[in-house]
C-alpha cells in the first residue's frame, strides 16, 4: 500500500469495534488504490484527499473490512464488526495495548462476559481453570475473606515473613496494588473492594517479555484488570441483580453415638497400657491402678470398679459421665453439630451503570451492592462500590480522563479462614452424644458462636487524572497521577467466658495505607511504510508507600454487656485493690518509595515478523545504599509464518505463529527496613525498656531476579475452529532473600538477612478451543488447558539442606518418617547395641522411649537406633503435577449453556485428621468423632489400621508422632466450578417497550466434587505445608438466580 499524499483536503475520523472501543492500526485505503493511511493505537487517522467526497475501505485483521462513502467536510465515526476468528482482538499490555495477533509475549485473558456468570466478592475465585500457567487455590470459602492464592509459572518464593509470599502484582487501571494492601486491609481480600460487574478485562503477564515493564514488582507475574469506559452515542442505562443461596457441601464422616462411646472407653483404657521397664528389659502389662502409677493405693484412692474398662478416680484422668451413662438420655444421642455451627447463606448483588458520551465527553458511572450472609454462624459480608470513569477531548491535540473508585465494605467474623477460630465450641470436636435442636447444649454452643464480636471495616479511595497531548501526528506525552488510600479498622470482643483467664477482651486497630503514583510516558509511533511499524516508547514513574498502624488491647472489664474499653478500664479496682483491666497500645509506621525508568521499542514487519524490546531501570529506598537500583532488561521475537508465501498452500493453515523471549524480572521485598538491620525489644533494666538486634544490617541487600526464557507456539486451523497454544518456560529465580545465621559468640545478632538463595521454575502450558457447532442459531465450543510446572530449590546461604529446604528438591514438600507397620511381637522390634554392648529397642529421641509392642515401627534411615529427624525423606511436593480447566459453551438462539470444571492432578496432603490421634497432646474430639474403635491396635485387635493409642503415664511416654508418610495421600480432583444456564430475550419481544436487552440466568458453583481424598475438600489445603489441619473456613454450594437488563 502507498501512503496517501498530500492532497487539496483531510479527511479525519476513529475507527472502533462495537463496543466502542478504538482498533489501533486499521487499515484505511481509497477504494480501488493502494493509497491510505494506518491509524494510530486508539483507531483516530487523519489522511490527505484529492477529492472532497469519495469512497474508502477500511479493515484491520479480525474485522468484517467496511467500504463507505466519505465527506471531508466531517469527521467519520467507523465501526467495525469482528469476525469469526477475531484475530484483531485487542489485548492490554505493560503501558500499552497490543493486537493478540502481534503479540511476542505471554499473556492469558479473560473477558468481562466470563466474569459476570456467578456473583463473587472477588474476581480471583472466577479466574480458577480458565488460563493456562495460572494457579488459583480457594483456601477459604470466608465472606470477603482473601481466601484464593494466585501463582503464576509456580512459586519463586521462600514465603519467609516480610519478604515475599508469591503474590502476583496487581494493576488496576494503571495503578498498581500493593503486596502489602492484605494487611493494610485487616484480612479482607483487597481485590474484594473492586465489583466484578465493572471489569471490562483481565489479564496475565506471564513471562518477563511481557511483564519485565513492571521491573522490581513482576517478579511474581502482573495482572492487569481494566475497567469498563464510556462510549460515544446514546446514553445506555444497565441493572443487574441476582439473589444466590449457599450452603454446605458436605460434613465429614463422623463416628457418632455408641461408636463414639467405645471408642471414649478406649482412649481411657489405653491411658494405662503397658510400659517399658527398664531395669528388667522387658515389657509390663498391669493389671491394676497400683502396678500402673506405682501410687499408694490407700493414699491415692480406692480401685475403680470400671478399671479394666478403663476409668479412675484420679480427678485429672477421669473419664467423663458423658461417655460412660449411656443409660441418660442426655448422653444417648447422635448429634451433627456442624448442622448446627452451619446455616444457608444468601447472597444478594446489584448493580446499577449509566455509560454513553459524545465526542467530546465519555462517561461509565458504576454502583453496586453486594451482601453476603456466610454459611457460618455470625460470618457476613457487604460491600457499596462506586466507579466512575470520565473521558474528555479538550481538544484535537488534548484529551484527559479521571478515574474514581470508592468503597465501603465490612466483614462480621470468619477473616482469618477459621471455622471457628477461638472459640470453645467447634464441630469436629463436640462430643455427638449430647443433646442437639432445642436443648440446653445447642443452646450454649450457639451463644459461643455469637457472642464473639469480630468486625472488620475497610474504606478504599482509588483515585487517577491522566492527561494525553498530542505533540505531532504519532508522538504522544501522557502523564498520569493516582492515589490509592486504606483505612481499616478491626474490633474484637470476646466474653470472659470465652478467654482462659475468664477476663473479657477487647482488641481493636486502625490500619491506614496510603500508595502515590506519578507516571509520565512518551509514546512515539514512527511514520514509516504500512508495511513496517515502529513505536517507541520511554518514561519515567514514582511511587510512594506509606503504612501505619495503631492498636490496643484492653482486659477485664466490668461485664460482657460493655464491648468497649473505656478511658477508666485501668483504674477500676477489685476488692483486693488490684487493677482488674490491663491495657496495651502499639503503633507502627512503614514507609518506602521507588523511582523507574522504562523504555520499549516494538516493530514488526508486514504483520510477519516482530520483535520488542524494553528496559526498565528501579531504585527503592528498601536497599542498601550502593545497591538500590536494577535493571530488567527484555526481548521478545515473533514469526507469523502462516503469512509466508510458501505457506499459503496448507488450507487447513489459518493463522500459525512462533514466539521467542527473554527477559529479566525482579522482586523487592515488603518489610523496608531489613537491610539497615531489624532491632526488637529486650528487658527492662533500671526501669527503661532495652532493644537488642535481631538481625544485622546488610548494606549489600538488594533486589531478587528472575530470568526466564519463554518459547510458544500459537496455532488456529480450519477456518479458526480449532486453536492451539503452547508455552515451554524455564525461570531461574536467585538473590533470594533467607536469613544467614550467624556464630553467636562474634556477633549480637544471631542472623542476618542475605541475597542467598535460588530457585527454578520449569513448566508447560497447553490451551485448545475447538468450536465444534458454528451457524447462525447453533454455536458449541469446548476447551481445555493444563499446566506442568517443576519447582526446585538451587541454592541456599551455606549450600546446605536447611530444615525441610533440600537442595534438588521442590521448595514446597513433605518430609516425613517411613511407617514400617505394626509391631505385633517383641521379637519384631530393631535391637541396637548401646554404648556398653547391650542391645536396646528402637529409640524415640523426641519422647525419650524405645518403641514397644502395638506401636508404629518407623524406618531407622541411617541405622543409629535413635529415631529423629536425622531419619525424615522427602514423601513428596505439595505442589500439583497438573492443574487445568475444562470449559463448554453451547448456544442455540437466545439460550446458552455454560460449564467450567477445574482440576488438579497429583498433589501429595497430610490429613491432619489422621495426625492428630498421635501427636502428644492428642485431640481428643477429633479421635472421638472420626475414629472408630477397632481402628486401633490392641492385643485383641492386631489387624487395625493404626497403632495403639498411647498416653503418657508414670513410665511410658509412647511414640507420639503421626507424621508417617501412611497419613500422607497422593490426591487429585474435578470439581464443576461453575454451570451457567441463560436466556437472551428476542429483540421482538422487547420491541415498543423501553427494554433494549434483557437476559435471565440460573448458575450454579462447586456442584460436585470427585476426588480420592479423605478429606473434606481437597482444595482447602495450604499449598506450602500440604497440611489439611481443618481450620479453614469450608468452600459452600451456591445457587444463583439473575437478571440482566439494558434500557
């Protein structure tokens, strides 16, 4: 194509799609001439004519092509239809846009229609299963709760305290959210002030080549989230409401009832089980009180007549009456408490949006309501958000735009993920055999519930003005400023009843967070030939962090009916004339700053080949002095070779591209002060409160770096009905933060905080679309993606396995003891000479005791005789082998059909469950509830599943160790994450009323679950440890009726 000569008149005009939006580079050409003009990355051109009227053509890859007649007496406004393939899909990139179809990096989306299907505090939960290389675990299911750990490409992170937990970087609408927002928000998920309903895109930096812009904070991967804009023409008015209603999937197996009894008499029996004698080398079975304790009998108290079933008169072992008078009726039941800790949720959301504008003036004003009642007792969430996005063209050269997002939200109990964190009445570990609905027991258990006050509020003020001028035809000054403001308060009151100083408390603390931003950026998009394309940009940001905090705690107060700390709390004086209230105050003050320069060029030829460059330069206050600044550099290279001549010939050949990256991303960590050292507080002396160091000062303490090499494939066949993607990556991730600990007898720190570690990443990505159906009344798509990543450790401080950080292995993994069975007979048991030639059994270091008859006989890896942790193994990573996401779409006229399964494919878990029944405490309600008797070995029962129960008594301690790798489960798991069933109204029945769309919906999330784990929900399980300890708060079932409507 030729460019398009000076000529007698100018024709103007912006070509968009129909959303409004403006198509960066079309194409726009006089008919029946190669002579035209590209247009600029918001679709505006301006093109010299020889004639004051005509026709021209305009097209753009992935649009209809448009041919109309022009006026240069005005402008033109072109929209232009995609097409099948939508090839000309435009995507948000690092400060910029970019058509997918010139794309050199990696970045997955999601669209805005796929995140209004099902409501959600948060969008984090609606991205599971839909991208492939994005992790997403709900680990809670709390109202508002920042339940859902996102991971790009796998963890790089130690997820040491302070440093880096792995969070991706979040931008909204250019303003980046920081890592800190969590706690500045007291628990709530920050992204939960956001409403999905104004999201207009998402998407996922995953390699450095698109994410390296974002330097020292992409080191985790960037999310960008973009919001809905205003758009020229008749204003457009949108209600959207929905009504949902939650509950409980499922409740765990329990033993309930007379099972529950015999199992209470066990644990009871096995409290006098026979001990090692040491100065006969043998086994000892009593078979009384006296021969079991060595107690006076006369001094001690008479025999228990219930002896051999395994009850005493010794106050602190009694067994309680509720497990013995099975004969009262208050103690005869089978009672499923967590019916009772658990109610039906409802979820109420709407949404009301005003959006249109004129040329000069766009406008999208956004409010919305979201309340949610959690399935637990006394948990809720309600949220009022208002966006408002303003557009202004102040002149052909000057345009401007305000960004304003305000919200209130609130959040009643269940932040922290606990069930019932806390509190004395919990579900798995209430006895089954009291009484339930209407009795004095639910009573109590419920009033426990309530009378917990805990209350999170959080006020969120996001704020953004942009100026955009227009130097010279291409060349482009934008500047940007943005605050972004949270203010939190958390309060909590708990009864004395409650506390175990029976002292009422009252805790309460008011969080601020302040983010400032200033960005100015220089885009210049080079005039050359249609064939070549070169922009060119460079800039410069800063960024400013400020946290505080201040809390306090007061006890003891007068009564429950007062909730709140008065200023005469500490004066109140007992009878004794001592302080009934105790006070504390704390405050904390954090603050950090960072300076960038960026730059980027992108060129690409004959939309064939394609390559960018960029750079970034950091420098953050959180550094050493001499080692405050880094850079990350980048490449990306790109070959469509499905536009070689050479190729044309393949018909089944619809678009193919290779792609190529490099680059280098970073992560600063969150705690500013590390590098100058960390003090804490030490004893009083001579009435002033001392500081010792905790950490030294490290003056050489700098940036974590990621390099990560990228190679994918992109390839859409059949006419566009079958798409493929694949991604191979390898990031190495070193300069990791970790503690270096040092000799105590030369330093008064114990540790120093180093860039001492590494840790790699190795992965592949796959995605496949194929839309089976394609006619105008029928349209079926399915699609699939997965991911494999490997993780491993590289390098530590000292080259040393540290703890359960082994060198080769994942970062995150189980290591454990090797359960070996049973031991039925003393022969059976490891002998081992001592320091004097006698053999002695099998040692337990950690409870001082030789393992005995009934007991787990543990694997003995170096043969020292002594178990410890010298004799732990690697079972496993608790990182999965794969993890995807299965997707349906089937249309037929106005009625569609949606279904998105998510999975996970071996991941190893320890069900704490399992654990708990041998550790030393022991969790007695737990192993009343889920265990049954005959569970446990006893010399009658030697086929059990698990071995004796053991307690400490006066000689015997017993193994007390459940972390055996026979409690460890390799899981996997479906689960249908969400089902959409929706109606869109015909035109005709909304012709003559003032409706101008209306569509009705019913989905459903989390409907069924299948999965071969023991547990309730394989997903709730912390990621690092791989420990199902049963503290989470339960992801529910929701069912959702909805009603979209455009005016």
């Amino acid at each position: 194509m030729q460019d398009a000569k000076q000529g007698q008149y100018t024709l103007k005009g912006t070509v968009k799609d129909k959303d409004g939006v403006g198509v960066p580079f079309a194409i726009v050409q006089i008919k029946g001439t190669s002579k035209g003009v590209t247009a600029d990355i918001d679709g505006n051109f301006s093109m010299p004519m020889d004639q004051q009227e005509g026709n021209i053509t305009i097209s753009s890859v992935g649009y209809e092509p448009k041919t109309l007649k022009y006026n240069t007496a005005k402008d033109l406004n072109v929209i232009l239809a995609s097409s099948a393939h939508s090839l000309g899909e435009v995507t948000v990139v690092a400060y910029g846009k970019r058509n997918t179809r010139e794309q050199v990096g990696a970045i997955a989306s999601v669209k805005a229609e796929d995140l209004q299907k099902a409501p959600s505090a948060s969008i984090e939960n609606l991205l599971q299963g839909r991208m492939a290389g994005v992790d997403v675990s709900n680990l809670s299911g709390s109202p508002g709760g920042g339940g859902s750990k996102i991971t790009i490409r796998g963890f790089s992170s130690l997820n040491q305290k302070g440093i880096n937990d792995g969070t991706p970087l979040y931008v909204i609408d250019g303003i980046p959210v920081s890592g800190s927002a969590g706690e500045a928000t007291g628990g709530i998920n920050p992204l939960a002030g956001l409403d999905p309903a104004s999201i207009e895109s998402v998407q996922v930096l995953k390699d450095a080549a698109s994410a390296s812009l974002y330097g020292s904070r992409a080191g985790n991967g960037v999310i960008l989230i973009t919001t809905k804009k205003g758009k020229s023409g008749k204003s457009e008015v949108s209600v959207n409401v929905s009504q949902s209603l939650s509950w409980l999937p499922s409740t765990p197996m329990q033993t309930m009832g007379k099972g529950e009894r015999d199992i209470a008499l066990l644990l009871a029996k096995s409290q006098r089980g026979a001990h090692y004698d040491y100065l006969t080398d043998k086994i000892v079975y009593p078979g009384s009180y006296k021969d079991s304790y060595g107690w006076d009998a006369d001094n001690d108290g008479a025999y228990d007549y219930l002896w051999r079933n395994g009850r005493v008169l010794d106050p602190d072992r009694r067994l309680p009456a509720i497990a013995q008078d099975s004969l009262n009726t208050f103690y005869n039941n089978k009672t499923n408490w967590w019916k009772y800790a658990f109610r039906v949720g409802r979820v109420t959301k709407a949404d009301l949006q005003l959006a249109g504008g004129t040329d000069n003036i766009r406008y999208m004003v956004n409010g919305g309501v979201y309340d949610e009642t959690g399935i637990m007792i006394s948990s809720n969430f309600r949220r009022f958000s208002l966006l408002s996005n303003l557009d202004f063209n102040l002149s052909t050269k000057l345009s401007a735009f305000t960004r304003i997002n305000l919200t209130y939200a609130t959040q009643k109990a269940g932040s922290d993920g606990g069930r019932v964190q806390g509190l004395t009445f919990d579900p798995k570990r209430t006895s089954t055999l009291l009484p339930g609905k209407g009795s004095i027991a639910e009573q109590i258990a419920l009033r426990q519930l309530r009378d917990i006050d805990k209350t999170n509020s959080n006020y969120n003020v996001r704020l953004s003005l942009g100026l955009n001028y227009d130097i010279i035809k291409g060349l482009r000054f934008s500047s940007t400023y943005s605050l972004d403001h949270y203010f939190t308060r958390v309060y909590t009151f708990t009864p004395d009843y409650l506390k175990y100083d029976l002292k009422s408390a009252v805790e309460a603390s008011n969080i601020a967070m302040t983010n400032i931003q200033t960005e100015n950026i220089l885009t210049y998009n080079v005039p050359l030939s249609t064939d070549h394309k070169l922009e060119l940009m460079a800039g410069m940001t800063y960024n400013y962090d400020l946290l505080q905090n201040l809390s306090g705690t007061a006890k003891g107060g007068p009564t429950n009916s007062i909730k709140y700390a008065g200023e005469g709390w500490p004066s109140l004086l007992n009878d004794g004339g001592t302080i009934r209230a105790a006070q504390s105050f704390l405050t904390n003050q954090q603050e950090q700053s960072l300076v960038s320069f960026l730059g980027r060029a992108v060129y690409n030829y004959k939309k064939r080949y394609m390559a960018e460059v960029s750079v970034r330069s950091d420098g953050s206050s959180v550094f050493g002095k001499d080692v405050r600044w880094g850079t990350f550099p980048s490449v990306g290279l790109g070959w469509a070779f499905s536009e070689e001549r050479f190729m044309k010939k393949l018909w089944w050949l619809s678009f193919g591209k290779l792609r190529a990256s490099w680059g280098k991303s970073g992560q600063k960590f969150q705690e500013p002060y590390l590098a100058l050292g960390v003090m804490e507080e030490s004893n009083i002396f001579n009435g002033s409160l001392g500081l010792i160091p905790q950490s030294m000062a490290n003056k050489r303490l700098t940036w974590e770096e990621s390099d990560q090499y990228d190679v994918g494939l992109d390839l859409q066949l059949l006419d566009y009905r079958l798409k493929f993607k694949l991604d191979y990556y390898y990031k190495y991730s070193s300069k990791l933060l970790m503690q270096s600990y040092l000799p105590g007898n030369v330093f008064l720190a114990t540790s120093m905080w180093d860039n001492a570690s590494a840790i790699s990443n190795e992965g592949i990505e796959f995605e496949a679309q194929y839309d089976i159906i394609r006619k105008k009344n029928w349209n079926w798509s399915v699609g699939l993606n997965l991911s494999h990543n490997k993780n491993m450790l590289r390098k530590t401080y000292n080259g040393e396995d540290l703890n359960d950080k082994v060198l080769g292995r994942p970062v995150y993994g189980i290591y454990t003891f090797k359960d070996e069975g049973i031991v039925q007979k003393e022969e059976d048991i490891p002998m081992y000479p001592n320091a004097s030639g006698k053999l002695t059994p099998l040692y337990f270091q950690s409870v001082n005791n030789p393992l005995r008859v009934g007991g787990r006989k543990i694997k003995d890896q170096n043969y020292d005789g002594v178990i410890d942790d010298k004799d732990l193994y690697y079972a496993g990573s608790t990182l999965p082998a794969v993890y995807g996401g299965l997707n349906s779409h089937l249309e037929w006229k106005g009625l569609s059909f949606d279904v998105l399964f998510s999975y996970t494919i071996g991941r190893k878990v320890m069900n704490m469950y399992k654990n708990s029944a041998f550790t030393f405490t022991k969790d007695f309600g737990v192993i009343m509830n889920y265990f049954h008797a005959n569970d446990f070995w006893t010399p009658d029962n030697r086929g059990a599943k698990y071995p004796s129960l053991e307690f400490a008594d006066k000689d015997y301690i017993g193994q007390f160790d459940g972390n055996v790798d026979s409690n460890i489960e390799n899981i996997s798991f479906l689960r249908l994450k969400q089902l959409v069933i929706g109606y869109q109204f015909p035109k005709t029945w909304l012709k003559g009323t003032f409706i101008k769309d209306a569509n009705i919906y019913l989905s459903g999330e989390n409907l069924f679950l299948i999965t071969n784990y023991s547990g309730v929900d394989p997903e709730v399980i912390n990621p690092y440890t791989g420990k199902d300890d049963g503290t989470q708060y339960p992801l529910n079932r929701k069912v959702t009726l909805g009603l979209n409507l455009k005016f």
